[in-house]
C-alpha cells in the first residue's frame, strides 16, 4: 500500500492542450453539413436613423443567394433580457433585425442567405437603406442630459434605469470627515476581442421539429432556454458549444444572429451557417466598461477610511443584450474593496447611447470598481501624506476564517489581507525601488521610476441562486455534474459548466482523481452539449470551479456511497468497517482487503451478486448551489519606467500575490493570472474603443485597437501561495479567472502617476497613452495642456510637493 | 475578410507585368501583398484585377553596385535586413528593414511594395529619402530612374505611372553616422513618429515618417545642423514644413512635440 501524492494542487500538464496546438481543436467554423448555406448581416451606414424603405431585389437577383429577409418577413420575437435589475427598470425592446430604427452601427437590417459565404456577403453590399438620419450620441453624460436625441422614443429618456445600493452607517461622513478626497474617473469602452470571432450553424431534422444550434457561446445551457421560443419548444432545440475560442464575457450572451440561424434553419429546412467578420465583431458583439465614477472617500487624518460614495454613470449601448445593466450592480457589491470603513455608499445610472450594447467583460463590474476605489486610494495617501501601501494597510480587514459581513451588505467567506500586501512588497523589493525612485527624481533623470500598489477584493463563484433572485436576475446560479464509473476503468464526468479555454478537462480529471482514486487520463471530460450533460449555468464570473467544481464533489459523494455498500457487501464486512485511504475501501486492520472505485465499478455494472436494494450502474449526479459568493483577494505591484519627454510608460516588473483559496492546478492558474494581468495591463496602457463626434467607431480595427502582443507585456512574478480556504464550499476554491483583469488596471495606472508625481502630476487617464502621459506632465510644469516645448528631462527644479 | 471580386493574372516578366497594367486601368500590382490584401479584405481597395509579380525571379538581389547598392524591388524585408552588403555599407537601410512589423510580415512585404504604396507611416520610404535613393521603374517605354525626392508625390501617390513597375532601389554607401528612431505603441506598428538621420556631405540628412502627406526631409533641422547647432537646438526646426495627421495613435499636436525629442536623440546618435 503505497500513499498516493493528491492530484489537486500539481501543475498537471493541460489534457486539451494538444488539439488546440496543433490545429485539431473543431470550432463552429471547422462545422460543415450537406446542404449548409451561409447568412451575412446587412449592418446599416448609420448609427442613428429611422428606416423608411429597405430594397432587397438587387441582392436577391445576385448567384447563388437564397433569400433576403428583413424583420416584417421574419417576424421574431423580441431577444431575451435576463436582469431587469429594478422594479422601474424601462427596457428597450430589441428584435434579431431592426424594423423601424437603427440605433447603432451594428443593428442589422436584414439578412442574407446563399448558397456560399462570398455570395452572400457580396449580396448584402446590394441591400439598400433609405433612413432619415437622426442626431447622435455616443457619450454617456451627453446622453443623459436633458435634450439630448433619443434612442428609444418610448421609453421617453435615455436614462433607462437608476439602482441605488441603499447605503449603509452613517451618511453624513461624507461631509464632516477631516479628510475627504473626491475624484471623478473615465473608464472608456473595451473591446473584448476574443480571438475566435461568435459564429454559429443551425441545422436540423424539420420532420422531427428537431434542431441544433451548434455556437460559438460560453453559455449553451442558457442559450437553450431563452432561444427555444424560436423553434417552438425547448424539448426540440439541443445547443453545442464545440471548442470554443475565448470569450472574455462576449461570448456570455445570447445573440441575433443565433436566433436568426435557428429561424432561417427551420424556414428554409436546411443548414445554415454564419462566421463573424472582425470588423463586425467591433460593432456587433458586445463591448466592455464605458463608465464614469465620482469617488468620495472620507477618511480621518491618518488616512484610516471612515466612508466609501460611488456614484456612477454606465453606458449600456443602444440595447440590454442578456445581463446589461447587471453588470455595474455586480460591482456594487465590491466598493468596499478589502477595508473595513463604517458608510457605504453606491448608485448607478444606465444610459443608452448610439452604441454597440455592453455587458460582461472579464471582472463585470469588479474592474470598474477596483479601478475606482484604487485610484482614490493613491490620492488619499497623497493627502494625508502617507506611502500608498501603508495607507492600504493600515485600512485592511482584519483576517477571518468563517463567513463575515462586510459594510456593502454581504458576508465575505474569509480573508486574510496584510500578509498577501507583505508578500507583494517583499517580492518587489519595495524599500529598495523607493530609494532608487528618490535618487533618479535627484538626478532629474529623463526616465523616472513609479510604483503602484493595489490590495483588491472581488466576488466570484456566481452564484447562489437565492441571492441571484433577490437581485431580479432570471436564472439560479446552481451547476451540475454527473459520473459515470464505466466498467473498463475509464470515468466519464458530465459537467454544466462550459470552457472556452480554462482547462476544466485537466483540472476536473484532477478533482475526479483524487476522490475515486483513478488516474485523471483514465477521466474524460464532457461538456458543451445541452443533450451531453443538461445540467448546467455555464462558465463566466470566476464561477466553474467554485460552482460546478464542488458539485463534481458532492458527485463524487454519492457514487463512493454506492460504492461503499458494495464493497462491504464483496468484502464480507459490516459498512463500518471500511476507511477511505489510497484511493480504496479499505478493511480496517486489514487494509490489504480492498476494493477500487474501477473494481466495484465492474460489480455494479454486471451485477450478479450486488446487495439487496442496490441498483446497477456505478453512477450518480449531484447538483449544487452555493450558499455564499466566493471573495478571492490579493495585492499587486507594478513598476513602471515613463519617459518623461516622449511620455511612454514602460513596464519593468509586475507582482501579482493573489489568494484564490484552495489551488486544483497552480499551472493553470498562473496562466489565468498571466492572461488576466495581461488584459488589464492591455485596458491600463492600450486599449481603447472611440467614436467621432457623429457615433462612428474610429477604433475599428486591430490597427487602431491597441491590443498589445507578448512584446508589450512584460514579465510578471506571481505567487498563489496563500491559499485561505473559502468558507463557502468545501473545497475551499474561489476562483482565479477574473482576479488579475480587476487588480491590474489601477495598479499600472498608480505606478504611472507616481513616476510623475514630483511633478505635480495627480492624474492620468485610462488608457496611460504616451501623449495623455505628456499631456499630464505639460499640465503639471507649465499648467497648460497643450503646450510644447520642454525638451530638457524633468528637473528637480520644476518638483512640487508631494512624497511617495 | 473577404475581399470583392477580382481577377487574377501572374506576370512572368516585368514586361508581362507592364503589359497586363496597361490592359486594365483599376489593376494593381500585388507583390508581397501585406498593404494590399489588408484594405481589399475590409473592402476599402477593391482593384479589378491583381498582377502578381511575386515569383519573377530576377527581382530580389541586393549588390554593390560600385557607387551603389541596388537592392531589387521584390526584396523582402528580411533579405533587406540580412544582406551583407547593406549592413556593412549601408547599414541604416538593414536596419530600418528589420524594424518593419513582425517576422511574418518581414519574410512577405517586399522593399519594392513598400515604396510603391507610398505611405508616410512606412518605415523604408523616409530612410530613403534621407539617403537620396533613386529608384528605378520600367513601363511601356523603357526603365528610366526617379529621385526619391521627386518619387513621393502624395498620400498613397507616387510618381510612377499606373502602368510602371518599380524594379530597383539604389541607396549611397552611407556607413558613416546614422540613426533609425522609430516611436510606436505596439511592436508591430507603424510608427507614430519616424525619424532616420544619416551623416552626408559634412553635414546630416534627416527623414521624418508620418508627419505629412509623404515621407519628409526636415530641411530646417538640416539647414541648422549645417549651420553648426547643436542637437538641441536643430531639433527645435524639426516639425518646421510638417502636417503631421491627427489619429488615434496621436493627436498633430503631439507629434510636432514627439518629433523633436526623436530628431534630438537621432541627432545625438548619428553624430555621436
């Protein structure tokens, strides 16, 4: 009997990796039928006009296309929106095509089927729109103001929902606490850009009435659900995810082009297939972020936070696609961050725009608030003049194992704050960085040195289903998992949640190992397929391994319930009697009288000497819905080198220290932590969506959308160490999908800002572009913006004030 | 993605090349293809018909010409940068070769394509301004050979006739002082602001990319350096005759600024 080392926690190689490296991985566009025709979207020239006619002969006449259908001819019923998030909310109503309006540059007309994807994307060229153009609006606050045009004449504003959080201790603080620091922040919109752009093919049996969506989703499971109006019943509409590439929250919706596949499907009674174009993904697949803050921090003169005030402006485009105006009411629960003040405060307004609708981008809501509250953070240290990290923590929650509440309202599952800050100081070398940024401010270098700190909470593992309903959102937050022993060995696990790149296969083989103690290559993974393994809410918020990984646990309970009266039935022994150790049953005193989950595995499936009342078949399904959000936590660090005269901000070393609770494969979350910071990193320096002053996207292609590559991102040094169980399930997993997206962005913005802060530079905005650098340093040393000159590196002569 | 449709036809020889541009005034050249075939998937160039000349074989050389170096306009970017020749005596023209995108684009676009397309955001073409190359292009009359200031003509305009081939670019032996400064947001960028400065004749040569139209000479920072100014004080002439765009990549404003700190640095590197 030898003690097997647990699977969880090794850096298993990834099971998927090889298909996907080699070109084998089969996506939605690697999917091809007999018969199979291809649907092109006609996207409007507008972003904001009323349709008066729309002509279709001149495409219909053209080779090969099928059909051209706008919305009188299909008559579908309106997209779904799960998350009126307030009794008042005023939802726009949205269709697969616009029939009366178009509202923003990717609101489809109508559709175009032919016989090949060249065809019928030369058609749809020859789609004609008369519109009257109508003024446009794309920024929020514009909007939002009194006059400004509609998008939606029914709804009568543009301000089409207001939540307030409610607040909590005493609001006065923010008026009489010594210190108050108040800042206004920009978030501008993202792009998600995963690297598979959606697509999706609808075929079918028409005699049956039975049909598939095969897409490119995070969310097959909801996809089902809300789309099965189309065809009728629920019954009849199977959704597959197949390999899916990335998805970042884009992928987290249920989208036109997926009903209007399944509906030309069926009316046409053959296949029907449709890729996006990047070009369209930048207009029609949701975007990211676009919000504005005002922070008010009230504090005493130590810097020791008294009350935390948000209010906020989110831009929801010109529709809700699935979750909208959820997505800033996620975050609302996090503006505490990992501090412990007395007054909360947080509200938001949603404001429709003359652009593409946003929701979920990685951290949903979290980022936004991380940004925020991180970004204040800096100016309060600033102003009770104090070093940044001594202000986080001297702020910091005290730890805690077991559930606690916190001031927004929930309860926290467990947190240990300060040694993760330590950590990441220690790693840094922060004392020493310090001194070097000193001296190189003496020496007036033109490159100086500058230091972010960030401690950050967030709140993952969505969701429990009751508190889900408490928000109004339509769906629980439960996963499932099913096991199958099979008697050659092998175990099949169905899971509900859906990977579209997060290693589930190796890291569930590894959960699967140790409880049954098989070899994890002896596991398959099944997933992604709603008539596979129904039981599901799918991947997105950090939420497959705390969600559906525990429900593969309390699987696993089951089947080794099973398993235990039939190997006290083989071994001749009373139940009690056997221990779980090794990866057997074991006789206790007599451990060498054993079975294996694979022996007992054969007994139930012949069954010919299995006990009274047991069933054949070693299997079973569990499905688990979690009583708590999970609340990973960590502090990070960047340093960045700005050149002072060009304004570029260099990124010399990254600490990432975050707790995600319990680690299955530190491999791979490493990786999420590199992809994470990465994308955050991409949102602090790079990235950026823009329109011009008539709503047209300016930023529309990866030439003008800075998505940085490998060389841009630097290094990063991560540790996961610490690994505070959570409270909420027992595995004492939280979540590591979104955590460095949340952390990173006021990180790197905070190292920008105090490589310049001798200069009396307090701001920077977001993205830290080399001219909005320079612009921030002309305004500082000669208080104009615009104003050139100044070659000469920055002098000491030209410091002001300010320590850290 | 898809581009509209359009013939195709592959030259053999340059005088099939001229011959097939003559049949079709909307025909464009495609060599290596990586300005083209961008602006023809977004359907922004919608050519009626592509002349490939990629596989005419004698148009990829670099050689010492004696008083020159002849680099043939297939070239691509990374023979440019390998060539012995060129790093040796010209050694800001291998340079600049290399910076240009990344390897995959390296190994395609050719020096030729690069030229031809006209872009004031190109890397090569304000390298070779700086240098006074000359380049050599053949149509239905003969080859004859255009001097790179009288080459670039406009935004995405040269001086060659839409039924010339541009064949050859012949650059000075300049291995004295030089400096190649590209500012750019990502790696694979163009530059926002470009600057090359090349020692000549006693005094320094100075091409600025993206900051107007067409590929620049910074004739007052020239003048200035020429006059005996000091780096400094040249670089503060450098946006003197620019119109740099205004883009998301920078505002007009700045990069009247950028381009003097990076002429002041290139100065301070090529007469170093």
């Amino acid at each position: 009997m030898v003690a097997t080392e647990p699977f969880v926690g090794r850096p298993v190689l990834r099971k998927e990796d090889p298909e996907l490296i080699t070109g084998e991985a089969q996506y939605v566009d690697n999917w091809t039928m007999p018969g199979m025709v291809w649907m092109a979207l006609v996207r409007p020239p507008y972003v904001h006009a009323t349709i008066d006619a729309i002509e279709t002969a001149e495409a219909a006449a053209m080779p090969g296309v099928v059909g051209v259908f706008t919305a009188a001819d299909l008559e579908l019923g309106a997209l779904p929106f799960v998350w009126p998030i307030t009794e008042d909310i005023k939802v726009p109503v949205r269709y697969p095509l616009t029939g009366d309006k178009i509202r923003f540059a990717g609101d489809a007309v109508a559709v175009v089927v032919a016989e090949r994807r060249e065809q019928a994307i030369d058609a749809a060229e020859l789609v004609s729109i008369t519109a009257t153009e109508l003024p446009a609006v794309t920024d929020i606050e514009k909007a939002a103001a009194d006059g400004a045009p509609l998008l939606h004449d029914e709804l009568g504003t543009n301000v089409t929902v207001h939540w307030v959080h409610g607040g909590a201790g005493d609001q006065s603080v923010f008026e009489t606490a010594p210190v108050i620091v108040t800042e206004r922040y920009v978030q501008p919109r993202l792009i998600p850009n995963a690297i598979e752009p959606r697509g999706c093919l609808a075929y079918g049996v028409p005699a049956m009435n039975e049909w598939t969506l095969v897409s490119a989703t995070q969310i097959p499971h909801i996809v089902k659900v809300t789309l099965s109006g189309v065809i009728g019943s629920e019954k009849n509409l199977r959704v597959i995810a197949p390999d899916v590439g990335g998805g970042f929250g884009s992928k987290l919706n249920v989208y036109a082009e997926e009903a209007l596949a399944l509906a030309l499907a069926k009316r046409l009674g053959r296949p029907v297939k449709w890729i996006e174009e990047r070009s369209e993904n930048y207009v029609a697949t949701t975007h990211g972020r676009g919000v504005l803050h005002d922070v008010t921090l009230a504090a005493d003169e130590q810097g020791k936070l008294i009350g935390m005030k948000f209010v906020e402006l989110a831009d929801m485009g010109a529709y809700y696609q699935l979750l909208t105006p959820g997505i800033p009411e996620l975050g609302g629960w996090v503006y505490m961050g990992p501090y412990d003040p007395q007054s909360y405060w947080y509200e938001f307004r949603g404001v429709v725009t003359n652009a593409t609708p946003t929701d979920a981008y990685r951290g949903a809501g979290r980022p936004e608030a991380t940004y925020v509250i991180e970004r204040a953070m800096d100016v309060l240290a600033r102003k009770v003049g104090k070093d940044p990290a001594e202000v986080r923590r001297i702020n910091l929650h005290a730890p805690f194992l077991e559930a606690t509440p916190f001031i927004c309202g929930l309860s926290v599952d467990s947190g240990n704050f300060e040694p993760l800050l330590d950590k990441a100081l220690e790693l840094v070398g922060y004392e020493q960085l310090r001194k070097e940024q000193a001296a190189r401010r003496d020496a007036g270098d033109v490159r100086q040195l500058g230091i972010g700190v960030t401690t950050y909470i967030e709140m993952c593992g969505l969701a429990p289903s009751n508190i889900l309903g408490a928000l109004r959102y339509a769906a629980g937050g439960w996963d499932g998992a099913t096991i199958e022993c099979l008697p050659s060995g092998e175990v099949i696990l169905k899971t509900g949640t859906s990977p579209h790149g997060q290693g589930h296969d190796t890291a569930w083989s590894q959960i699967v190992a140790d409880g049954l103690g098989v070899d994890p290559d002896k596991v398959t993974v099944l997933h992604g397929d709603t008539q596979v393994s129904p039981l599901g809410m799918d991947t997105y918020g950090s939420r497959s391994v705390s969600v559906g990984g525990v429900a593969i646990l309390f699987a696993m309970e089951k089947i080794k319930e099973k398993a235990r009266t039939i190997a006290a039935h083989e071994l001749e022994v009373s139940e009690d009697d056997l221990a779980w150790a090794d990866g057997a049953y074991r006789v206790s005193g007599a451990p060498d009288k054993a079975r294996t989950i694979p022996e007992i595995a054969v007994s139930a499936w012949h069954a010919h000497a299995l006990p009274d009342g047991v069933e054949p078949h070693l299997n079973a399904t569990a499905v688990y819905d979690p009583k708590n959000f999970t609340w990973p936590a960590g502090a990070h660090v960047c340093v960045v080198e700005v050149d002072t005269e060009t304004g570029a901000a260099d990124i010399i070393q990254y600490i990432a220290v975050d707790d995600c609770g319990t680690v299955i494969n530190p491999m791979i979350v490493e990786g999420q932590v590199h992809g994470g910071v990465a994308q955050g990193i991409a949102e602090a320096l790079y990235e950026e969506a823009i329109y011009d002053e008539v709503g047209n996207l300016t930023t529309s292609s990866m030439s003008q959308y800075l998505i940085p590559s490998a060389v841009e991102i630097p290094h990063m040094t991560t540790d996961n160490s610490q690994e505070t169980p959570s409270s909420t399930n027992p595995l004492g997993v939280k979540g590591i999908g979104e955590a460095g997206t949340i952390a990173s962005p006021p990180t790197v913005i905070n190292a920008v800002v105090d490589a310049l802060s001798h200069l009396g530079v307090t701001e920077v905005g977001k993205p830290a572009s080399p001219e909005r650098v320079w612009r921030a340093i002309q305004e500082a040393t000669t208080g104009s913006p615009g104003v050139s000159g100044g070659l000469g590196g920055a002098t000491p002569a030209q410091q002001e004030g300010g320590t850290a | 993605m898809i581009p509209a449709p359009f013939d195709y036809a592959r030259a053999g020889s340059v005088e099939e090349a001229v011959s097939l541009l003559g049949s079709d005034p909307d025909a464009k050249i495609l060599a290596g293809g990586h300005s083209l075939l961008p602006a023809m998937r977004l359907r922004i160039a919608r050519p009626s018909m592509l002349v490939d000349i990629g596989r005419i074989a004698d148009l990829s050389y670099v050689r010492d010409d004696g008083e020159r170096i002849a680099i043939g306009a297939l070239s691509r970017h990374h023979d440019v940068g390998n060539a012995e020749a060129l790093q040796e005596l010209c050694p800001i023209v291998a340079h600049a070769a290399g910076q240009i995108g990344d390897p995959q684009v390296r190994h395609m676009g050719t020096i030729g394509g690069s030229v031809a397309h006209g872009d004031p955001a190109g890397d090569l073409p304000s390298v070779l301004l700086a240098l006074d190359a000359e380049f050599v292009a053949q149509g239905p009359k003969g080859t004859r050979t255009v001097a790179a200031t009288d080459f670039f003509t406009s935004l995405f305009e040269t001086a060659l006739a839409p039924d010339e081939v541009l064949t050859e670019i012949r650059v000075p032996k300049a291995n004295g002082g030089w400096s190649f400064m590209k500012f750019q947001r990502r790696a694979q960028d163009w530059a926002v602001v470009g600057v090359s400065a090349v020692r000549a004749n006693g005094g320094v040569h100075v091409g600025l990319t993206n900051m107007g139209l067409t590929p620049l000479r910074a004739a007052g920072v020239e003048e200035a350096v020429g006059g005996g100014a000091d780096p400094a004080s040249a670089a503060a002439r450098a946006d003197e005759g620019t119109a740099p765009p205004d883009d998301a990549f920078g505002s007009a404003e700045y990069r009247r600024h950028l381009v003097k700190v990076l002429v002041r640095r290139a100065l301070e590197e090529a007469l170093a």
